[in-house]
C-alpha cells in the first residue's frame, strides 16, 4: 500500500487515518503536504461537528519517514510544523486515538489535537536528540503547554520512551483505555462532542489556546446565533438542544 492519509466522515464525525504500515505510519513529505488541505476541506464541511486522527492498526504514528531526511532536515521539519500548525487550527473539537508507537512527527500531530486518548501499551516519545534535530519553537511551547516544562525537558533531553501510564499522569495524554476498548470510548467521547455547542467549542478553543483579543467577537457571535437561548429552553424543556451556529457564522 502507498502510504496516505485517508478520511471518511460517519455520524458527523471525520476520521484521518495514517497509512504506512511498511513504516509503521511514518509520515512521509507528501503526507506531511496533504494534510492541511484535507483539514480545510473537512472544516468547511458542514456535516462535520469533530475529527479524529489514528493509525492504521496497531500503530499511531512512529514520526516522520526517516529517508525524507537525507541531506538537509529544514524542508521535511517545516512540512511538519505546517501539518501540526494547521492541525491545531482546525475549527472543531480534534481527538488523537493512539495504539502503540506515538513518536517524533507523531507526538507532534497528537499534541496538536484538543484531546488524546490512548490504549494501554501506547509509548510516547519526542526524538530529535536522536538525530541531532532542533526541535521547532511553536512544537516546544505546544509540548510544555501539555505537560510543564520538567516534563518537556525529560522528553526532549533524553529522547526515551514513555509509557501510557505515565503520558496519562503528566497531562500529555487524558484518558488511557484497556485493551479493545478504544474505539468504543472514541465513539462515545465523540457524539457527546458532536451535541453539543459548536459556538461554546470554539471561542473555548480559541481562549484556551491563548486568544485574548476575541471578547466582543464571541460575545456578538453568542447574541446573533440565538444559541443561549435555545441551550436554555431545551434545558427547562427537558430535550436535546438545536443548535445552530457553525463555523462559516
């Protein structure tokens, strides 16, 4: 199989999927490019209310395909950080559902996402002491966000693994499930995720990841969409909320 991402959007949830089994889903450089323009194309979907990012199989994603970077690694690292960038822009709720290898390039792509789940048994790493690699500053910051610098620094310095158990107790991952019971959980998280408020999701999204400018947009955003207001009745109702605003409001 030619490595890929491929997507496919069931119950208004999109799912990316990494192909590279022969590399155990390493991202190779026209991976890296396809990346943003599926992202765009699935936000102005409007049957999409959330998106997760897996591996195929047994495998999240074990970085970036080594052989894209012989001679210099600038190129392949700035494909990397457009992916991520454009992966932590994207609209709605993100959801990275991690089995085994989530290393390098991969913990860059689980990091960007809103929240990550992980099976028992997943291994997190951030490799580029291996290879003698700066990792990029907007990564860094991301990294130390998830998990305070301490953590970050054991990550970056050493370049070792960490298991599931301990990803879960330094913030860099939020739930870990047994064995077989990922995708039932995924599935769950996920159509709480597509009920409810995209309004609320987004200006949640952009004031967590540090936008201080975007008061009196959300507030008049709140005020034209008449969503407060249909939150409430279908509260003293007793039903299930129809919200209204998306993304293209």
């Amino acid at each position: 199989m030619e490595p890929q991402l491929s997507h496919q959007v069931t119950d208004s949830v999109a799912t990316v999927v990494i192909r590279h089994p022969a590399k155990r889903n390493a991202m190779t450089a026209a991976m890296w490019r396809a990346l943003p323009p599926l992202l765009e194309e699935l936000a102005a979907d409007p049957g999409v209310r959330a998106l997760v990012l897996t591996g195929e199989g047994g495998t999240f994603c074990a970085g970036a395909d080594i052989s894209t970077l012989q001679g210099s690694p600038l190129e392949p690292q700035g494909l990397a950080v457009a992916a991520e960038e454009a992966l932590a822009a994207f609209p709605l709720p993100t959801l990275a559902a991690i089995r085994g290898h989530c290393v390098g390039g991969g913990s860059q792509l689980a990091a960007a996402c809103d929240l990550r789940l992980a099976e028992e048994g997943a291994l997190f790493g951030v490799t580029p002491a291996r290879l003698g690699i700066v990792y990029p500053s907007s990564s860094t910051r991301r990294l130390v966000s998830l998990v305070g610098p301490a953590t970050a620094k054991y990550l970056l310095f050493t370049a070792e693994l960490m298991d599931a158990g301990r990803a879960l107790r330094t913030g860099l991952v939020d739930e870990v499930l047994p064995e077989g019971e990922l995708d039932k959980r995924v599935a769950e998280l996920t159509r709480v995720l597509a009920s409810r408020s995209r309004l609320t999701q987004a200006a949640a999204k952009e004031f967590a990841d540090g936008r201080t400018d975007r008061d009196a947009h959300w507030a008049e955003q709140a005020r034209r969409s008449g969503d407060t207001a249909e939150g409430v009745a279908a509260f003293l109702e007793r039903r299930q909320p129809r919200f209204t605003w998306t993304t293209a409001g």
